[in-house]
C-alpha cells in the first residue's frame, strides 16, 4: 500500500493508479456482483493471464480494495470479495457502464 508522501498529487491520478489497468476494472466489475474464486474469474475474463490476475488481486488486496478469504476445507478454497473500500466504487464502475452504454448507442 502507497503512502501518502507516495501517492500522486492529483486525486485522478490516485485513483488511476490504484485501478487504472484493464483488468483490475473488469475484476471489481465481477466482483461488484458477488465473491469469486481464482480460476472462475481466469476463465471469466477471457484473455488474462494467470500472472497478470494473480498480481492484480495481490496489488488490490494490498491497496485494501479486495478481501481474500481461505476457507479451512480439503482441498482449501480461496474466495475473492470487495472490502468495504472497494464497495465504494460501485457508483464509480456504474458510471462507467452507462457512459458505455451511452456511448455504444450514439456510435449506432
């Protein structure tokens, strides 16, 4: 997690920096709907790879965005949800879909 000495200055750029890739987007969009498993969201997001979801949701668990739970069963299961941080961008990813959704009409 940055410091705030480390963070950008502009709160845009934070936020950018903090999810700005492509995929750590489509993960919270995913994960706006409900907890889900590593390879339910690799075979989801089709064209990711297993470095790039696994280094993703390592950066937001680190940022505080995503909640990883291990479960105590044989073989474990590992469950990825939103903190409560990353709940709070749901009218952010909402936004986002109605400009696309908007955007996708004009373009018509």
């Amino acid at each position: 997690m940055l410091t705030k000495e480390e963070m950008p200055a502009c709160p845009v750029a934070t936020t950018v920096q903090l999810i700005g890739s492509k995929w750590k987007l489509l993960i919270i969009r995913n994960l706006l709907a409900r907890p889900w498993r590593f390879n339910e969201l690799r075979k989801d997001l089709a064209g990711i790879s297993q470095k790039v979801l696994t280094d993703s949701l390592r950066s937001m668990e680190e940022d505080g965005i995503v909640t990883r739970t291990v479960y105590p069963e044989a073989p474990p299961r590992v469950e990825y949800s939103l903190s409560e941080l990353g709940e709070s961008m749901r009218p952010i990813i909402k936004a986002m879909e109605q400009w696309g959704i908007a955007y996708k009409q004009r373009k018509q």
